[in-house]
C-alpha cells in the first residue's frame, strides 16, 4: 500500500510535467523526502536518457503529464503580469495537491489489491485438498458450470474479514512455541510440563498447523538467557496456558474447515438439483463405493466349489457385547440408525452398510426400493423397526443370531466412503432365553469374517470396564497376530477418565501396551452420554467439548490425531481404500481362472444344453406346469360326466345296497318296501350324499390333473423339473378348498332327482334292468367270493393245487352245508334266523363230532342268505325285463311287481343328474380357481429361494448357478477396477 512520503510518491512529486504551458517544472531538490533525494541523485548520474526517474514516472502515471502545474515564482517588480502569474501560481498548487491526493489513493488501492491476493493465496493453502470429491459431482454438472451465476455463489462464501479473524496469530504462537524449544535445549527439568510440552510438540506436528517461520529460530536463541531465569510454578502455568491455547488453534482451524464442508455441501446441493437440462432423466452414474457393495452382495450369497473365497475387503467391526460397537458405527454413518436397547442383545445378524457421500442423507435396503430420510426423525424410528424385523426374521426357531447378512446403504453429505459389517456382539456366559449354541455361534461368525486376510478389523473395546474382561482382544489377536490389519478403539473415555484411579492406564491401552493384542492404530472416542434420545451433533458437541477439557489431551496421554470418532472414520476409511487398491486385482484374476474352469466343465459335459441356472429353469417349468393345468379345460363334458357318475357309484354302492336295497327288500312287502325306500332316501340325501358327491368331484379333479401332469411328463419333457411339478401338484391340491355354496344346491338337486319314480320309456326301463343286473352280479361275486375264503379250496382245487382246508375252514364247511340243506327247505325263508334253528343246527353238527360256536353259525348264515337272496333278485330282474307294460298301465295286484327296477332307476338318474351338476361345476368354477391356485403356489415357489433350491436340483443347476455368479462377480469386479483407475 501506498503513503504519503513513500517511494513512488516521491518520484512522481518530483517529476510532474505540464503539457499546457510548453514548460517542464521540477521541484527544489531540497523540498523531497530524503528517499526521493538518494533516487535522484542516483538517476541523475545515468547517462542513458531513456532511463530517466521523470520518463519512467511519466510511464506509471501517463495521466499526470496532461495535467497543468503550479509555475515558478515570479521576480518582483513584474506588475499585473505579475500578478496573474501568483494567480495561475496558486492554481497549480491547489491542482498538484489534489493529484498527489489521487495518486495517494490509487497506490493504495493497488498495495491493498495485493494484500488481499495474498491473504486470499495463503487461506486457500491452508484448506484440504477436496480434488478427491469430485466423483460424487456427475459429468453433466460441468456442464452446468458455465451457466452457475458466480456472483452468487460468491455471496455464499465467508467473507475475507471473517477469514482473517479464524486465522490464528502466528507471531504468538511462534514466539510460545520458541519458548518452549528453549526450555527443551536448555536441559531445564520441569517433570511433567516437560513431557506436557513434549506431547504438545506431537499435537502441533499432527495437526496440520502452518510451519513456523525461520526467524523464529533466531528469537529462540536470544531468549534462551531470558528463559532459564523462570521458576516452576511460573514455568508450569506458562505450558498449561500454551497447552491451552494451541488446543483453541485447532479448534478455531477445525470449526472453519468445517463451516467450509457445510457450504460446500449446500453448494453441492444447489447444483446437484439443478434441473435446468433434464438432469433427473438421465442416468447418474453409480459412485465407485456402489460398485464395490454389490460386489460384496453377490459374494455374500455365492458358495463355490471350487475354492474360490471371498477375500476382498471390508471393514468388520467386532467387540463385547454392550462395547458401543453400534454406536461407533453410528456416529461414523452420522444417523441414529440400529435398534438400542440396554444390556440385552440387539444385532442378532450380520449387517453390511455401505458408506457413501451423496447430497442427501438417506438410507436404502439392498431389496427395498423405499429411501429412509434420516433428517426425519420418523424416518429414524421406521428404519430402526425394519432393521429390528429383519433381525428377528433372520433368526430361525430355537436360534438366537443368524448368519443371514442384512445389507444396507447410507448415504450424506460428508460421509467417508467406506463398507463396514457390523458383527453380534462377543459374550461370555448364555443367558436364559438364548439357544444353547449361541456363544459358539457368534465365535464362528466373528471368526469367518475376520479370517479373510484382507479384511480391517475394528476392535472396539469398552473403556469403562476392566481391560482385563475383555474376550474380544483374545480373539482378534488370534486372527491377526502381527496387528497389520487391525485399528484398536477405546470407547467410553469418559467414564474412564472418571472411574480410573490411574488415567495412565487409558495411555497403556492406546499405545498397545497393556493388551498382547497389536494394531495398526489406536483411537479413544465418546460416543455420547449414554441416552438414545441424543442426536449426532449433541454427541459430536460432548465429545468435542471433553477432549478440549480433558487432561488426558492436555498432560500429552493422548494424541490429537487419535481422539474423536470424525478422525477414526477418516483413518478407517483411509486403510479400507489401501486395503482395496492393494488386492482388488489379485481377487479378479481369482475369479477369472474360476470362470475358465467351470465353462471347461460345462462344454465337456453338456456340450449341446444352454445355461441355465436356478431362476431360468424355474421360468421354463412353470410355463409348462401352466400349459398342463390349461388342458383341464379342454377335457370333454362326457368325459366329465361318466368319469364322475362311475366315481360316485362306487362311492356311494356300498350303501345303496347294504343300507337301502337290502332291508327294504327282505320286506316281502310292496308297500313296506317303498315306505323304507323313501325314508332311508331322504336321511341319506340329508346328510351324506351331497358330502360324497362333493369328495368325488374333488378327488377327479385331482386326478385329472395328475394324468395331464403325468402324460406331459412323457413328452421329452426334462426331468429335472418332476420333483418341482409333485410339489406344484400337492401344494395347489392343499390350498384348493370347494366352493362350500354349491352343496346346498347340490341337496335340493339331488333330493328332486330321487322322488322322481315316473319312468317314461322302455329305455329307460331296460337301462335301469341293465344297472341293476349289473350291481347285483358284482355284489353276487363279491359274496361268492367271501364264502369260498370261509369255507376253504374245494376238492377240485384240493385235488389240482395241493391245498388243504384249515381246522377253522372245515368248521365253516360242515356249517355251510348244514346251513344250505335248511335253505333248501325253506326258500322263503327270512333274513335272520330264529335261536331255536340255531339250536337245531348246532346239535346237528354236534351230532357229526363238530363243535361249533353260535356266533359262527350266525355270520355264515348272514353271507349264505346274502347269496341265495341275490341270485332270487337276479332272476326276478330278468321276469322284470317284460314288466314295463304293467308298470305303464299301473297294475297294482299283478303279481309281477318290480319296485326295485324303479328303485334302481331313481339312484341311476341321480347320478347322472348330479355327475351333470359337478361337470357344471368344475368347468365353470372349480378348474379356473385351481389354475388360480397353481399360478399362486408358483409365484410363492418362485420367491422362496431355499424351495427352489431344494426342489431344482442337480450338478447341471449348480454349475449353470456357478457360472452366472462368477460371470457377474467377475464383470463388477472388472468396471470397479476401471472406475478405481479413473479415480487414481
């Protein structure tokens, strides 16, 4: 900047030239500032005229030569000549001091223009490199640039006065920081504030503070004598107050670094949703930690046969159980996202969270398409409850953790892009309430996430315990002996630094001296008061404000850059990236020799079959299911019909004939005979008949589509699918329940169809003979049959086959024929016989030395009358064969009465009525609902993953399986590499 008396002023004074009056005046050498006059002595000496003080003046200042001047003094004596020369004498006084007013202020424009430009150089030096961001913006963004208003976001930066202010005052902190070098080279011992200001040392190099400037150096020595003349009380307040004071540098540098991210952000924001173009409808690129995630997600459901291991990295955070191993991923995550509870188990499974900045925090399942605000606290709340369902899904019967992954993504402003796995919880005892095997359980978990060589393990340790309780550390160093991929965190300082009686305990733990444990880094976080209700920032606040007032900080115990959990994300995130660059290619040339092998095996073994895994074959066979269950409805009605009415006569025969026919004709009776037809009709349409009408339509129609399925089977159809068609058949037969509405209906048909006696025509007449004749020859041949079984081999069979009769079949024998000479003489005789006839034929085969009980006697009668009662009624159905005309013309005393012609065509028209009601029926209804069924077990089937795999099964599924896997980890693998090499 420009004064009054400084050097560029002076030339110009000194040099000014006056165009008007043709006249150059200088300026009495004498009247200059004593700088000017060593400049002029020292140009006037140049020979070289181009290099004249007054030319190069008049080059800065090209305005000046046009400008008129103040004239030399007149001589005295001169007159009003005289006088208008003291006049444009006074005026060019006046005009040269209002031009050297201007230039005095144009200078001072151009030096503080330059000051400005060099505050503004070093304040941007100080800022972090943010060039790593730039892979959240998307390439359209750019484009975008041109037309941002910068004036605007001008306005939205701080401005410069505010910046200066953050700044700290260097000379300070140098001439305190010189004060301490001296103590240090003097050899002074001052205990403790020695190892203080040593540690302080340690801050100042870690926390990125701006080097001191060399002259420092030279204050130190001159004060060195100064120094050594301070007492111990003097000397120890002085390194309390430097302390102190750096503390609240780093503070004032954190806070604007800070305030700097958050208008960045909004800034972020402001273009992201700029919609000027169309941004929303075109497709954003997906960020390079989304890339790696899915990865991850397809190795977390690929098993390989052929030893292909998951090796790529990840962060698995392990630690006790109520550690604050959730908590710690929370504040890293910046949301209040997983369920709390207090002493009691909450992560009861695996989850994968993958880290990633974007402009608005929200978070979103891998299966859900649904986005969780996490600025709302509802938002919060329903995120928790889901994570919470999904935990205790996982879990099967009898089990308390699962090893089923839950995989989630969190996205927000200013989040490290990292994946982390967060493990159930480490316990030592089982409690009641939790499965005998969950201890091993969780060992197991732990154990097969942090064998991966290239995993980072985060040992979270609780500070508030005894180390000594510790079963975590144990087992971490058991997986990681060297430390070289482990990072050590201490929570809960606070209550440690309260409870411990020695806080250099708290020192031991972080410098890796107390546990056998190694680590590549150790770090001591707060995580908040212990309330659920607090929010990240109260928590970031608190924790903040403790290690600022912490003497743990201040006597040097700890390190600045191993304190708060916003230090340990970019540590984690930091070693996770290494760790990523250092074994991502190594893992895809895994998979690629993977891939070689298993197509060899496919071109040798099935050389002339497409790929297909699980969900393509699954696709193919239910299409062919659906075409089978489509062919129900192209089955004829006749077909329908007679597949039913058969069905249902073999159903119900049992009963017309044992319940109805039989005792109603035993009557001898016209009249009683259709009395107890009628009554046993009607208790049977009641109560039993539209039941089993309903059971046989059903079973047909299960039937039917068993054949339909069974005939396609043969077809040069694949029987990989048979074991899924029978689970498709017997689940839909399961489901599929009978319209319930339709046996009412049912009952009045077939009630109308069995009071119908009136038979209208001889073919009818003769189709009921034919029925008839027909039942009962099949019921004839079932007694006969019955009765040989009884009595034994006859002798021609005895004779031709060598077969003897039992002791028990020679008894029946003798009964029999006893029984037939009875029946011989009396052909009329009745259903049952009387004791005394038992008593007569009990002695009579006494009498031939068989003894015989009354109980036997009893029930071969009841089959030998069973057989002579059928063969009468056969040949009474052949004199019915010419009955018709009488029953026509309504004879009542004609001896030729055929009731049980009419008795059997009243259940034969039943049945074809009611065959004709279920056709009806299943045609219209029941198929339909069961193509409904089928298409719905199929789309459960097809959710299920576990069914498909358990009814699909096969080397020929499993290698189609392995191949689509391995293909697609391979091509993720390939486009992150590719983005991973962009972003280098």
């Amino acid at each position: 900047m420009l004064r009054v008396g400084s050097k560029a002023a002076c030339l110009a004074c000194r040099n000014l030239v006056s165009t008007n009056m043709g006249v150059r005046f200088r300026v009495p050498l004498q009247k200059l500032h004593p700088l000017s006059r060593a400049i002029h002595h020292r140009y006037s000496s140049n020979t070289n005229p181009q290099r004249a003080p007054h030319r190069t003046a008049a080059r800065y200042f090209t305005s000046m030569s046009r400008l008129p001047m103040r004239p030399p003094k007149p001589p005295p004596g001169s007159g009003g000549r005289g006088h208008q020369q003291q006049r444009n004498f006074w005026v060019a006084r006046l005009a040269a001091r209002l031009l050297k007013l201007r230039y005095i202020l144009l200078g001072s424009a151009v030096g503080g223009g330059y000051t400005a430009k060099k505050t503004y150089d070093e304040w941007k030096d100080m800022l972090p490199d943010f060039s790593e961001y730039n892979w959240v913006i998307p390439d359209f963004v750019w484009e975008l640039s041109e037309q941002i208003d910068l004036d605007k976001l001008a306005k939205a930066l701080p401005e410069m006065e505010e910046i200066v202010k953050l700044l700290p005052d260097l000379d300070k902190i140098g001439e305190n920081f010189t004060f301490i070098k001296s103590l240090l080279s003097s050899g002074v011992s001052l205990g403790s504030e020695v190892k203080g200001a040593s540690g302080l040392h340690l801050l100042l190099e870690t926390s990125g503070d701006p080097p001191l400037k060399a002259a420092d150096s030279s204050a130190a020595a001159t004060q060195d004598s100064s120094d050594k003349q301070y007492k111990k009380s003097s000397d120890r307040e002085r390194v309390d107050q430097l302390q102190e004071e750096l503390l609240r540098t780093q503070l004032k540098y954190q806070r604007m670094l800070e305030r700097l991210e958050k208008e960045n952000k909004e800034l972020r924001k402001v273009v992201l949703q700029k919609d000027d173009k169309g941004i929303h409808q075109r497709k954003v690129k997906k960020s390079l930690i989304d890339l790696y995630s899915e990865v991850l997600d397809i190795l977390s459901d690929y098993d390989s046969n052929y030893n292909t291991q998951d090796h790529l990295p990840r962060v698995v955070v392990v630690g006790d159980q109520s550690a604050g191993k959730t908590s710690v991923l929370e504040m890293v995550a910046q949301a209040r996202i997983f369920p709390r509870g207090s002493g009691e188990m909450m992560t009861r499974s695996p989850v994968k969270v993958t880290l990633s900045e974007g402009p608005h925090h929200v978070a979103m399942f891998k299966d859900s398409g649904r986005e969780f605000d996490l600025s709302k606290e509802e938002d919060l709340a329903a995120l928790r409850h889901e994570i919470e369902l999904r935990m205790r899904k996982s879990v099967k019967e009898g089990q308390t953790v699962s090893t089923e992954t839950i995989s989630l993504s969190v996205k927000g402003p200013g989040i490290q892009r990292m994946v982390l796995v967060d493990l159930p919880g480490v316990i030592s005892t089982v409690t009641a309430g939790m499965a005998a095997d969950t201890k091993e359980t969780i060992f197991s978990i732990s154990k097969a996430y942090m064998q991966n060589p290239n995993a980072i393990i985060l040992c979270i340790q609780d500070g508030s315990v005894d180390a000594e309780r510790s079963i975590v550390t144990d087992l971490v160093s058991q997986m990681d002996p060297q430390g070289k991929r482990t990072i050590f965190v201490l929570t809960k300082v606070d209550l440690a630094e309260k409870n411990l009686a020695s806080p250099s305990r708290i020192q031991q733990i972080v410098e890796g001296k107390l546990f056998p444990m190694k680590a590549l880094g150790y770090f001591a976080v707060v995580t908040g008061r212990g309330s659920s209700s607090e929010s990240i920032d109260s928590i970031k606040d608190y924790e903040e404000d403790f290690f600022q007032n912490s003497r743990l900080l201040r006597d040097g115990m700890l390190k600045a850059h191993q304190v708060t959990t916003k230090n340990l994300s970019l540590a984690v995130s930091d070693c996770f990236w290494k760790m990523v660059r250092e074994s991502v290619e190594q893992q895809a040339d895994v998979f690629k020799a993977s891939r070689f092998n298993l197509e060899t095996e496919w071109k040798n073994n099935y050389p002339r079959l497409r790929e297909l895994d699980r969900n393509e074959l699954y696709e193919k066979a239910k299409n062919e299911i659906l075409d089978e269950v489509i062919s129900l409805s192209q089955v004829t009605p006749l077909h329908w019909e007679s597949i039913l009415q058969k069905k249902l006569w073999e159903r119900v025969s049992t009963h017309v004939i044992e319940n109805i026919y039989l005792p109603a004709a035993q009557t001898m009776d016209s009249g009683t005979f259709n009395t107890t037809v009628d009554i046993k009709l009607k208790q049977w349409t009641d109560k039993q008949l539209p039941h089993k009408a309903l059971e046989v339509a059903w079973e047909t129609l299960q039937e039917e589509f068993a054949r339909f399925m069974a005939e396609y089977r043969g077809k040069d159809q694949d029987d990989i699918f048979d074991k899924l068609k029978e689970a498709v058949k017997d689940e839909s037969i399961k489901r599929h329940k009978w319209n319930e509405r339709a046996m009412d209906s049912l009952r009045v048909i077939q009630h109308n169809a069995l009071e119908d006696r009136s038979i209208t025509d001889k073919p009818q007449w003769d189709a009921a003979i034919s029925f008839m004749e027909e039942t009962l020859q099949s019921r004839l041949k079932d007694t006969e049959s019955v009765i040989s079984d009884m009595v034994g081999p006859d002798w021609k069979q005895r004779w031709l086959n060598w077969k003897n009769r039992t002791p028990d079949q020679h008894i029946r024998n003798e009964t029999k024929n006893e029984l037939e000479r009875l029946l011989k003489l009396h052909d009329d005789h009745t259903a049952y016989l009387a004791n005394d006839e038992v008593t007569t034929v009990r002695k009579n085969l006494e009498g031939r030395g068989v003894e015989v009980d009354p109980v036997l006697i009893k029930d071969t009668w009841h089959q030998l009358y069973r057989r002579h009662f059928l063969q009468n009624a056969l040949s009474h159905c052949n004199l019915c064969k010419r009955g018709f005309y009488y029953y026509q013309r309504h004879f009542v005393d004609s001896e030729l009465e055929c009731n049980d012609v009419v008795l059997f065509w009243r259940i034969q028209r039943m049945l074809v009525i009611t065959a004709n009601t279920l056709r009806q029926q299943l045609t219209n209804t029941e198929v339909r609902r069961l193509e409904k069924n089928v298409k719905e077990v199929l789309d459960d089937f097809g959710e299920d993953q576990e069914r498909k795999s358990q009814l699909i099964t096969g080397r020929r599924v499993q290698l189609a399986e392995d191949l689509k896997k391995v293909r697609e980890i391979q091509e993720k693998l390939e486009a992150f590499i590719e983005a991973l090499h962009k972003e280098k």
